[in-house]
C-alpha cells in the first residue's frame, strides 16, 4: 500500500499572511491539528497546534482581552510556521511513511508531487490504516490469536488448514520476531458459519490457540 491510497487529498491551506486569530479559529472549526502553509500549490511551510500554543499569550498573561487580540492579529502564518518541513511522495510505501513519522517523531507529512502539495497523512490517517488491515471494524467475524513455529511452511499450512475448515480468511498478521516462547504470534481474523467449531477443530490439530474473539 502506497501513501497515494490513504493520504487526505482536499487539504485545508493557509497563506503566510494568515493571522493567527484566523488559524486559531480554522483549527477548531475544522477539527485539524496541522495546516499548510502555501502560495498557489507550493509548499512554503507548515503550522502545527504547537506553533500555535507558542505564539498564544500565556494564560497567566496580564494583557487586557482587547490586548491580546491585537496581539494575535498581528502575528502571521509566516512568523510562526516551520520552513523545514519533512515530507513524502504519493508513491511512499505506508509503512515508510509510518517510521518517518515515528523516528521524526511529527504529527504529519504533506504529500509532494512534482513540486506541489497534493494530500497530507498525519497519525491519525496512520491509525485508521492500522485499524483498516487489521479488520477489527468487519462484523461477522471471530478473530484467533494462535502460536506458529517460526519456521518456513507453517503459516502457509494454517491458512489452508482454515480453508479446510471452511472458514474465509479476512486479514492475518504477525509481528516479524518471535516473543519468550520462541513461536510466531499470528493473529487471524476469519468468516465461517461455525466459527467456535473452527477453533476447536484447529486445536485439535495442534494449533495453540491464546485467544479467541
């Protein structure tokens, strides 16, 4: 899966002029944490709910409410936003998108193609990703958790066995290493009209199960 899939194309942009009133209050009506900072479709910089927080007059401020508005109407996108963004392409694979968000530790990553911002993932994007391929939002489905050998073959030979059985594989994932015990954890999310029976008839054939849903 490629960024190009997942990435929010219609993405809500500021000029640099914007004041920080307006961002403030395009931030709340919109439900948004980051906003672009473009002229025409070139990325210029990137203004984030911290930029905001940073710029805002401190609670504990003496400044009048009339003060303080001043103060925020003249305080600029251009003033406050980040220039050194960090950004992917369309064609960036999710889980690499994923790691730059972790080893950078932000919040986002404007989608750049040919020069010019076309979308933007943020962790929320990469959570709903997560949620997607794990299948926990499918009804009708009864999800296994079961240790595998960590041995070529093995999760080949569960997925026919389940096919077997009857039983429609929705999704299957399982962490690359090992845990304490030395197997593969693999969890497997699957259709069939005796589901129950299906587990059962997987431990009958030597499959530890750890849990079942």
């Amino acid at each position: 899966m490629i960024v190009r899939r997942i990435m929010v194309r219609k993405v809500i942009t500021i000029k640099s002029d914007t004041t920080l009133t307006e961002i403030t209050q395009l931030m709340e009506d919109q439900g948004i944490n980051h906003l672009p900072v473009v002229e025409g479709n070139k990325l210029l910089g990137l203004v984030t709910e911290d930029e905001v927080k940073l710029a805002a007059p401190s609670p504990v401020s003496t400044l009048s409410v009339s003060e303080a508005n001043y103060l925020l109407s003249k305080i600029t996108a251009k003033k406050i936003m980040r220039s050194e963004v960090i950004t992917c392409s369309p064609e960036t694979l999710v889980e690499e998108a994923g790691l730059l968000l972790r080893q950078k530790k932000i919040s986002c990553l404007p989608v750049i193609e040919q020069g010019g911002l076309v979308g933007i993932i943020t962790t929320g994007d990469m959570l709903d990703f997560f949620l997607d391929i794990t299948g926990c939002t499918l009804e009708d489905t009864t999800r296994i958790a079961l240790y595998l050998p960590d041995e070529i073959g093995e999760l080949t030979n569960l997925t026919n066995r389940i096919n077997e059985l009857g039983g429609y594989i929705a999704t299957i994932i399982s962490p690359v290493h090992p845990d304490d015990t030395g197997l593969r954890i693999v969890i497997v999310r699957y259709r069939s009209q005796q589901p129950h029976q299906l587990a059962v008839a997987l431990q009958e054939a030597g499959y530890e199960i750890i849990s079942e849903n």
